[in-house]
C-alpha cells in the first residue's frame, strides 16, 4: 500500500495547487454573488492572461510574478469594458441571455487565440522555478509556494475592498438587493461592470502564478474554470471563505484520486462530487441560500 | 393536419434539391448543415419552449452516437435497430438527467452547469472505458447496403437526414399545438405561476427532456451512419453542446423552424469563413459563430425569424407602429 510520506506529500501538493484553483473560483464566485450568473467566459479570460503573461515573458522579458502588477490593472479593464459594452447591453437584463452571451464571448475568445496562437503548447523556463524548499516530507517547489502566499494576499486584498471602501459597500448591496440599491443612487450598471473587472483581475493573478509551472494553450484555462465551478457550487455560490476552502478541499481530493485511481478517474471523481453537491445541496457546502 | 401546411411546403421544396445538379461538396455541406439542425430542434424542445438553457446536449448527442456504433460493431445488431435503440439511449438520459435535476429545482445557471457535468462526465467516462474503444474511438465497417442503412450517393443521405429532420419539424409543430406545449410554455414564462395554476411543472420538463434527448440523439446516430467513425471528443465535446444551442436561437428561439434557418445560416457563415482565409485557419469559424451568437441574442433576440416577422410588420404597418414606438 501507499506509505504515509507518498500520502503527506500529495495532500501538500494538493493544498498549493488548491490555491490557484481557489483564486480562480474566487472570481467566479464574486461575479456570481452580484450578477447573478454563472460567467462561462472566466476560463477563456484565464487562457488569455496567460497567454499575456507568457508573451510578456518571453517578448518583453517581464518576469511573470512581476507582470502580475501590469496584468491585474489591464484585466480589471478588460473585464470591466466587457460587462458595461458587451453583456450588459446585449443580454437586456434577461438572466438566460446573460448566460449565452457570456458563452459567445468564451468561445469568441478561445478560437480567437486558437487563430492567432494555432493549438501550439507553450511553456516558459525561469531559472528558480525548479528550485524549492524541502520540507522533509514533501519537497515545494517555489512556484508553488509563491502562488499559495499569494492567494491569501488577494483575498484579503479582496475582502478589504469589499469591507472598507464605498465601491465594496456599494457592490454589496447591489448583491444583496439591486432595486434598493438602484434607488439609493447607486449606478448598477457601473456595479456590475466593477464586480465583473475584479473578477477578471482574479484570474489574471491566477494566470501570472500559473504560467511558471504549467503550459498554456488555446483550451490550458478551461480545465482549472472546469474545477472551478465545481468549487463555487461546493462552496456556495457567492460565498468567498467557501471558494477559498472549497478550492484548497478540491485541490487534496483531486490529487489524492488521481494517485488512487489515476489521472482522468481522479477528474471524474471531481465532477461527480460537483453533481451529487448540486442536487443534494445546491446551496453548498457553506452558503446559506439557494 | 391543421398547421403542418408550412413544413411539407419546405420539405418538399429542400427534397428537391439534388436533382438541381448540385455538386457533392454543397450536398455535403447541406446534410451536415441538417444534422446541425436535427441536434438543434433537440435542443429547442427544451430549452426554446421549456426555457432550460442546457449547456449539454452533447450527452444526448454522443450517447446516441455511441449505441448506435457499439451495438453494430461489438455485438452485430442491424443498423436499422441500433438507430432506433440510439434514439431510445438518448430519451434514457434525458429521463435520468431530467429526472436528478428537475426533481432537485435546478434552474438557470445551476442547470446549465449540471447538464454540463454530465456531458463532461460521460465524455471522460468514454474516453477510459474498453466498450467505446477508448481512447481509439469506434469504426463502423463501410457496408454500403440500405439493410445496413449505409448509402453509396450523398444524395440518399441527404434524403435520409431530411427525412428526420422533417420528424422534427412535424413532432415540434404538433408540441407547439398541444396542451402539453401550451403547459411547457407556460413553465417557460413563469414556473411558479404555472405551478400555482396547476401545471405540475417537473413532470411536464422531463417531459421535454426525454423527446429532447431523443431528437438530439437522432442526430449522434446518424452521425456515426454517415462518418462511420466515433470517439470521445466527437460524441460528447462541447462543439456540438454549442453548436446544438446557437442554431436554434440564432434562427428562432421557440420556434418551428428557428434550428433549419439557423444551422443553414450559422454552417455557411463557417464556411464562408473557411473560403475567404483559404481553409487554413483553425478556430475562425467558430469565432463567427461565437459573433453571430453575441450580435444575436444583442440585437434580435427572438432570432433571425422574429427579426423578419418585425420587418415586414413594420414595413405593412408604418402608421400603428409609430402610434405605439416600437413593438
């Protein structure tokens, strides 16, 4: 059978990979709890910050952990104009369009830099990334260890935002209830498109401290918004300490499946457990309501 | 027959067809344009007149694909049968996928994402287990005998899918006519007011999902009829969940003949696309669609059809319309 060590170190492994997972779901479920939808196009955004960051990289020689400061910034843009041009105005208020227009954009966005990119996998070598710290049980490497910091940093950047500035307050209670809030004159549309911008800014993060250890290609996003969903749902959909828990909870399951049964049982493992949770407990594991 | 006039009309006309001396290639075009349809009126059983936006018909897509290959290849059933038991597999799922969802309250982007789940589920499962040849994929062995419902001409294949795709047309037509239609509708519009009237409201969406299943299936077993080759990515990917999704809203969301225009439209829109840059130049086509899907829903969200019904509205009735603003 398998010794304790080959078990701790897979629950470590399981834990930092968790992390990246749980920033991805971070944005996911910040979009959620104010708009209301599931946002399809997170994975396509994911796929291109790291394409960004790879070029960034590799053209400009901008280290990637360093690039995180000019990717945020810009996705927060990107993700801000998408919301307030493209999905606000086309889905008319109808929460089903929404849905579909976010999927046109993920699909717009994937081939577009399947056209321009071709199905190509890219990987970059930074010459510290293949050092670490040696735990004794388990060996870290930096990457890792970097982006594990890191996602609690943005949280409770993110928290801070939300607790103690008026934009915070201002996307708080368009959550909590949009005609109140639109009464109160607070601009939602401006809202929506800030909550939209944060969510996207997560995954740039995420991108930057993805691309030192991972590959990227035109569909390299889908597989972490794949997990992604599947933490939001555990979590509670809306519910931030639920994606960081549920993300760090996915990333140990999914490595411990995968050394149990292998790689794609380990996914399937994955999303039978997002199934069950749905029609079981749609609320999640942490979230209060339905 | 009361209200079939419009599909026979069209039907005939399309069955006409290859005897304009059209070449190989634009029938080729057409019957894939047609089994694009076929998996869009699925789609638009459920999602158009019931309002569940699946995000997944691939599983009803490929399940069907699957049986139909399997049943012939590891266990010798004809053809013939294992279409039929294709379609069957395909209203199973819906039955058992409805039956978990519905029966949980999914609505919105919970269902989206669990239809998802489940097509993502049975695409890794088909991806591992040894029945669907795994990894490899399944081929059907070219017998191009009727008893083997294999064809030597396109143009009888052609036949073949219109043939289904005017099934469609009629069962939708006949749904949109019904009580049950009416009740699927009114789910649509307000579920807890339909309940409150006393529509029982799961019952009638499972409904629509096993005739939806069965009709996207429809579309997976011809698929491995007319390709004769099946795997993984093909049966259960995403393409055909969006492909099924976009023909019918970009054509007509809820309409009889919303999914035929669409798929026509959308197919040689890819195409067109395709032609200009040469064929070489992966992913452009579906960025179109993508487009098409955006400007769509932006712009016309009944579709292409309650676009055209607009316009000539309001080119015969200029005066009323300006008394009232727009429609």
């Amino acid at each position: 059978m398998l010794s304790p060590s080959i078990l701790i170190a897979a629950i470590v492994n399981g834990l930092l990979i968790g992390a990246v997972y749980a920033l991805v779901a971070l944005g996911l479920t910040l979009i959620y709890g104010v708009l209301h939808i599931i946002n399809f196009a997170h994975g396509a955004l994911l796929t291109a910050a790291m394409f960004a960051a790879f070029f960034g990289y590799r053209m400009l020689g901008i280290d990637p952990y360093l690039a995180v400061f000019l990717l945020a910034p810009a996705f927060f843009a990107i993700g801000y104009a998408l919301q307030r041009f493209i999905i606000g105005p086309a889905s008319h208020g109808d929460d089903r369009n929404m849905l579909l227009v976010t999927l046109g954009l993920a699909v717009i966005i994937e081939n577009a830099l399947l056209f321009a990119f071709r199905a190509d996998t890219r990987t970059i070598d930074l010459p510290y990334a293949f050092g670490g710290l040696d735990l004794g049980f388990a060996f870290v490497p930096w990457p890792r260890l970097i982006g594990f910091g890191a996602v609690f940093v943005v949280a409770l950047a993110l928290w801070l935002i939300m607790s103690a500035t008026d934009t915070g307050r201002a996307i708080r209670a368009v959550a909590k209830e949009k005609l109140g809030a639109e009464l109160a004159g607070i601009d939602v549309a401006h809202i929506y498109a800030v909550t939209f911008g944060l969510g996207s800014a997560c995954v740039a993060i995420a991108a930057s401290l993805l691309i030192p250890s991972y590959y990227v290609n035109p569909t390299a996003g889908n597989a972490f918004v794949l997990v992604a969903f599947t933490i939001v749902v555990l979590g509670g959909m809306g519910s931030v300490p639920g994606a960081l828990i549920g993300g760090l909870l996915i990333g140990v399951v999914e490595n411990l499946c995968s050394l149990l049964f292998g790689e794609s049982l380990g996914q399937i493992g994955i999303f039978v457990l997002f199934i069950v949770v749905l029609l079981v407990r749609p609320s999640g594991l942490f979230g209060a309501r339905a | 027959m009361k209200g079939l006039a419009p599909v026979f009309v069209v039907v005939t006309a399309m069955a006409a067809v290859p005897f304009l001396g059209v070449s190989n290639v634009t029938l080729n075009f057409l019957v894939v344009a047609l089994m694009i349809a076929l998996a869009g009126q699925g789609w638009n059983v459920l999602g158009g007149y019931g309002g569940q936006y699946s995000f997944g018909h691939a599983a009803f897509f490929g399940t069907g694909a699957y049986v139909t290959a399997v049943l012939q290849v590891r266990y010798g059933v004809n053809a013939w049968f294992a279409f039929g038991l294709g379609i069957a597999g395909g209203a199973l799922v819906g039955a058992v996928v409805g039956g978990l969802t519905f029966r949980s309250g999914l609505r919105g982007s919970y269902f989206a994402l669990v239809t998802l789940a489940f097509a993502e589920v049975l695409r890794i499962s088909a991806s591992v287990a040894p029945i669907t040849g795994a990894g490899v994929g399944t081929l059907v062995k070219l017998d191009l005998h009727v008893a083997a419902l294999q064809f030597g001409s396109r143009a009888a294949f052609y036949w073949m899918i219109l043939t289904l795709v005017a099934m469609a047309l009629i069962v939708t037509r006949l749904i949109e006519r019904s009580r049950f239609g009416v009740w699927l509708v009114a789910v649509r519009e307000n579920e807890d007011a339909a309940t409150a009237l006393g529509v029982n409201a799961t019952a009638i969406k499972l409904a629509a999902m096993v005739i939806s299943g069965a009709i996207t299936a429809a579309a997976g077993c011809f698929y491995v009829q007319y390709f004769l080759f099946i795997d993984s990515g093909l049966a259960y990917g995403t393409w055909i969940s969006i492909e099924a999704l976009l023909t019918p809203i970009i054509g007509g969301v809820g309409t009889v003949f919303g999914p035929l225009l669409g798929a026509l439209v959308v197919r040689g829109l890819g195409e067109g696309a395709q032609t200009v840059t040469g064929g070489n130049a992966p992913g452009l086509d579906l960025v179109v669609y993508g487009c098409a899907l955006v400007l769509i829903i932006g712009f016309a969200p009944r579709g292409l059809i309650g676009w055209l019904a607009q316009w000539r509205h309001r080119r015969m009735r200029p005066a009323a319309l300006a008394e009232t603003g727009h429609d």
